[in-house]
C-alpha cells in the first residue's frame, strides 16, 4: 500500500504529538510521586514542647502589650474629649452675620 504525502506528514505529526502527551503525562506522575515521598520527611512533630511553650508566652505578653496600649489610647481619648468641652462653651454661637457686597 501506497501512502500519499499528506498521510505520511499526518501520521508523523500524530506520532509527534502522542509521544509529547506520553512523555509529559509520565513526566507529571514522576514528579507526583517525588513529591508524595518528599511530605513524610518532614513531619511536623519537630516543634518540641518547650518551644510550643515559648511561643505561647510571647503570645501571652504581647496580648497584655496590647491591652495596655489600648487602655492608653483609651485614657488620652478620654482626656482630649473632656479638654475640648469647655473650649467649645467659651467660643461664641454662629449666627447671622451682615456681609458688605
């Protein structure tokens, strides 16, 4: 049998493309299974207690950080709301005005 030119340029592109598809879906599985190997290696067991018990404390104390802050923020905004007050009262009422035009 004999083949025409289009059919053999066909056939070797879908022989091109098939093994471009076989190597990169076999490609895809090595690297899969490389990383699947890779996870167990490092387990999250590392962190001992003492450690666990170190970061709990500098949480702790920053929360306390932060509490006190607020409570300072909390005080200023107190006494510039209470210094604003009797400012206000002293300042005179807006009311009409005669303007030169």
């Amino acid at each position: 049998m004999v083949m025409e030119p289009g059919e053999v340029i066909m056939l070797g592109i879908v022989c091109a493309a098939g093994v471009t598809i076989v190597r990169t879906i076999a490609s895809t599985i090595l690297r899969l299974r490389e990383q699947s190997h890779r996870l167990p290696e490092t387990p999250a067991s590392h962190i001992s207690d003492d450690r666990i018990a170190r970061i709990e404390a500098a949480v702790e104390s920053i929360a306390i950080e932060v509490e006190r802050i607020s409570e300072g923020q909390r005080f200023t905004t107190k006494l510039l709301s209470d210094q604003s007050r009797p400012l206000q009262a002293m300042l005179p009422k807006p009311g009409k005005f005669d303007t030169p035009h």
